[in-house]
C-alpha cells in the first residue's frame, strides 16, 4: 500500500492486530533536499537527472554518518 505526504511517498505494510500498519519503505520525491546536509557531512555527492549519487569513504560502511543514532 502507498502513502502519498508532502515530499515523500510511505510504502506500508499489511495491517497489523492492533490497526496500524508498518513502514517499509519511504521514497522522496525530490532527492535535492538531501544535498545540503550531504555536503554539511563532508560526503561527496552530485544528482544525475533525477538519481541522487552519493560516494563514501568507506565503501563497507552500512550507515552514512548522519543517519546514525547520535547516543
């Protein structure tokens, strides 16, 4: 099931016993927004059309340090 909010579409799971449903996935619609905090995170990064490419330091990192959990 899609979700459609402002900037963003919400891919939802099936419904669960207690009425919600989880979210599985989540797709911007405009890659853009990303950019500045990209670079603010000293990643290089540039859009080709409308894909965002990101290149890290690391390429065996699973997280980019800000989705991290700052803890």
């Amino acid at each position: 099931m899609k979700l459609k909010l402002d900037g963003v579409v919400l891919f939802l799971g099936r419904l669960r016993k207690d009425g919600y449903r989880n979210v599985e996935r989540v797709r911007l619609l405009d890659y853009r927004s990303l950019l500045p905090k990209l670079r603010r995170a000293k990643l290089l990064s540039k859009m080709e059309g409308k894909r965002l490419i990101v290149q890290t330091e690391n390429p065996d990192q699973l997280k980019l340090c800000f989705m991290e959990e700052a803890g």
